[in-house]
C-alpha cells in the first residue's frame, strides 16, 4: 500500500487535498514543530481533523521540534488535546516527549523523526522496540542506502518526494542580528522571500527564514522524485511526502494530484516511462518558477557525501 502524506496550509487546501485523493494531512503549529506551511490554531487543528476521518482519511501532526525546558513544561496539555480529538499520529523527535507520553498514558500513536539523524535501519529499529509506528527518514540518504536500508526495517519509513530541505537550523536569530549589525529593517519571516549565496557561486540560492524556532536555511534545489517512485515502491518504500512550505495554494494541490494520479498507476500496473515523463513535465511547470529541483542526495554516490 502506498500512502501519501502531504502538509497543508489551511482548511481550504485540506479540503482540496482530501478531495485529490491525499491519504493524510500533515499539521501542526509552530510552538511544537518545524517548518511548516502555516502555524494552525486549535481549532483549526480540530476542524481539520474532523473533516479528515469524514472522509476516512488520516491526521499526523508535527510534534518535532527542538524541545527546550519552557516547552517539555507545556507540551502534556497539547498531547492531552491531540488525544482527544482522535488525531491518526504524531510525529516526535525528543525522547523526552516520549517519556512524558508514557509516563502520562497518552496514548498517541507516534512517528520518530529526528531530522538529520534518521539514517539507519538499526536506529529506525531501535525507536519501533520502544513504540514507534514508524520514522521519517532524514534527506540527506541515497539510493543504495535506501536499497540496504528497506531490507532490515521493522516499521514502514517515509520519505520525501516533493519539497525543500532543510539544511540548517539555529535557535538565534541569524537574520535579525545581521540587519542589527547594519542598522537596516527588514521582515525575516518566511513570506519575505530572503536566500542567501555563495560569494564565489552566484547560482546558489539558499532560502532563508526566521520563526518561533530560531532561523532555518534551506537547499538551493528543492527535492522532486516524482521519476522514481517506482524504484521506490519497489524496495517497499512506501510512505511518500509532499511538503509545500514554498509551494503555496492552488499550485501545490494540483502537484499533489499528479502524485496520487502516479500513485494509482503503479498500483494498478499501470505506470510507464511516458506517463513518467508527463507528469514530471507538469509537475515542472507547476514549480515555483524562482526555485528550482534535483533529487536531492537520493542520486549522489554515497561516497561523495561520507
């Protein structure tokens, strides 16, 4: 079975989402988790929610963020609420969230999704022993990992086909101490549209962006592997994400539609290299024109990056 996991940026995009065909909605607000869309309130949270299992689709909402002292303090009550509502899972990074879930008997269950650091089976293994239904697996993994990797897993492992990565975060304000620095004042959020470049590599174009969690910068390329999830269903990963973080609205829903349109050609044994191509076309031009795509580490050899 291969499920489609995609974020959403509000209850309009959920409903459209739904409707494409998208097997669960990926929410959550920024004061427990990272990078995404839009921030969503409660209630929209609720809504949300609600709207998902009227129409037997799925909730996961983000619970991974860098959890310092001020949040472990609060974040029971969010558990709590995640709870009642009924969301599907969570996503949860900090092993402390995980002990607080435990020792609270709040029952949620949970997605381990460590970032960066989600790169080998036995990790993966090792958190499925301890609850996890399932891992994110970091970015920054090729395709003979990925090969080696599926053959030992224990739980089913999600990976990124659609979006930006992240290739860096802090907890200070890099942005806003720079323009401090300069005496100037700009908005550092994410709709301002900031990147930065290499002095001697005028291509680059790392986005950048501050929030409640610090400042992120993301890769020049943002991932598209929309030509080899055959390979992918093949080695049994199945769990593909659509992140549009800088693919907003409209854009993004018809993107995710080609992803459920290539979803049910393979699984009705009806994929080919020319279905490939076409929605790899259309998927291009629905891209942000101001960004651009690879597949990311996925086509490195994994001796370049060791």
């Amino acid at each position: 079975m291969i499920e489609l996991i995609s974020t959403v940026e509000s209850i309009d995009q959920a409903n459209a989402l739904i409707k494409e065909g998208i097997d669960v909605l990926y929410i959550g607000e920024d004061e427990f988790a990272l990078r995404l869309p839009s921030s969503l309130s409660k209630k929209e949270i609720t809504e949300i929610t609600a709207l998902a299992h009227e129409n037997n689709k799925q909730v996961r909402v983000a619970v991974n963020a860098i959890m310092h002292n001020d949040r472990i303090a609060t974040i029971i009550p969010y558990l709590k609420f995640l709870q009642s509502i009924n969301v599907d899972s969570i996503t949860v990074g900090d092993p402390g969230v995980i002990h607080l879930m435990k020792k609270n008997n709040i029952s949620l269950p949970y997605l381990y999704d460590a970032q960066t650091l989600v790169t080998s089976a036995k990790q993966i293994n090792f958190w499925a022993k301890r609850g996890a239904t399932g891992a994110i697996l970091a970015r920054e993994i090729t395709y003979p990992e990925l090969v080696e990797l599926s053959t030992q897993l224990k739980v089913p492992a999600e990976i990124l086909v659609y979006g930006a990565t992240c290739i860096h975060q802090s907890k200070r304000t890099l942005v806003e101490n720079y323009f401090n620095f300069v005496d100037e004042y700009e908005s550092t959020d994410k709709d301002r549209g900031l990147f930065i470049s290499e002095p001697k590599r005028k291509e680059t174009h790392y986005s950048i962006y501050e929030d409640r969690n610090g400042t992120h910068i993301f890769a020049t390329n943002d991932v598209n592997l929309m030509e080899e999830i055959k390979k992918l269903y093949n080695i049994g990963i199945k769990q593909w994400k659509l992140d549009g973080i800088f693919t907003k609205g409209d854009s993004f829903v018809s993107i995710a539609k080609l992803f459920v349109r290539a979803k049910n050609a393979i699984l009705s044994d009806a994929w080919s290299d020319s279905l490939k191509r076409e929605l790899n076309e259309q998927l291009t031009q629905l891209h942000p024109k101001e960004r651009t795509l690879d597949k990311g580490f996925y086509a490195k050899d994994p001796s370049e990056i060791q």
